[in-house]
C-alpha cells in the first residue's frame, strides 16, 4: 500500500506590517513542527499539515513556485512564533503589536512497498534469509 510522505524542506518568517505588508531584510529562517509527517492518502496529509500548524486549507499552497510535490503553509505568527491568537490579531491589525508571515514548505512523496522476491537468490547470496 502506498504512503505519502511531508518531508520538511525550509522554513522562512518576515515581520509583516497589516497596512504594508512584509519589511524587507526581516527575513528569519525557521524550524519545522514536525520534519515528516505521513499519511495513507493524500488529503489525509494534508489535513495532518493543517491541524500541526493550526491552519485551514485556504493558508495552504499546493504546487507552489510551479515545483510539483510543494506544500507551503502559511500563517500569521507572534514573536514566539505561535500562532497569533484572535486577541493578537486584532491588535496587529490596528497597529499595535509585531507579526510575522511565516512559511512552512514541505516537499511530498509517495512510497511504494516492495517485493524482494524477485531477486530472491541474489539476497540470499548476500547472507540475508527470506521467511514466508
């Protein structure tokens, strides 16, 4: 049964201004909440990386940069770099508290399991016993 793999690739925060958007050579770079995450289907892992970063899907960029297998998450961050609570989101709004654009991009992949029976007897002259 194949499985589907969310291996973290980089993350990135910029102070972001509510009137003007993010300020140039503000740029941080960031760790990931979790460096893998999987799943049995596609739309399992993504809903995985929406719960894990407290976001819905419309944060969620799918095939970002034109690179297939891409998932950046973006959301809004206080300097602790959690998620801004709704209390912080209106204060950042009106002007009166720092946050942060913060992106998650991950790179996914699909498993496949496989058969070593196929080449049974040259993993067998390698030392290694098949029980089945």
């Amino acid at each position: 049964m194949d499985k589907y793999i969310a291996q973290f690739a980089w993350g990135i925060s910029e102070k972001d201004n509510w009137q003007n958007g993010c300020e140039p050579r503000t740029e941080q770079d960031l760790q990931s909440l979790d460096d893998r995450v999987t799943a049995n289907s596609l739309p399992e892992l993504l809903e995985k990386l929406c719960k894990l970063y407290g976001v819905t899907p419309d944060y969620v960029l799918l095939d970002c940069c034109g690179e297939d297998g891409r998932v950046d998450i973006q959301r809004n961050e206080n300097s602790f770099g959690s998620l801004l609570s709704p209390n912080e989101q209106k204060l950042w709004e009106a002007g009166q508290m720092d946050a942060y654009l913060a992106e998650y991009v991950y790179k996914v992949y699909r498993t496949e399991s496989v058969s070593f029976g196929a080449a049974m007897e040259q993993f067998q002259d390698l030392g290694y016993a098949f029980y089945g």
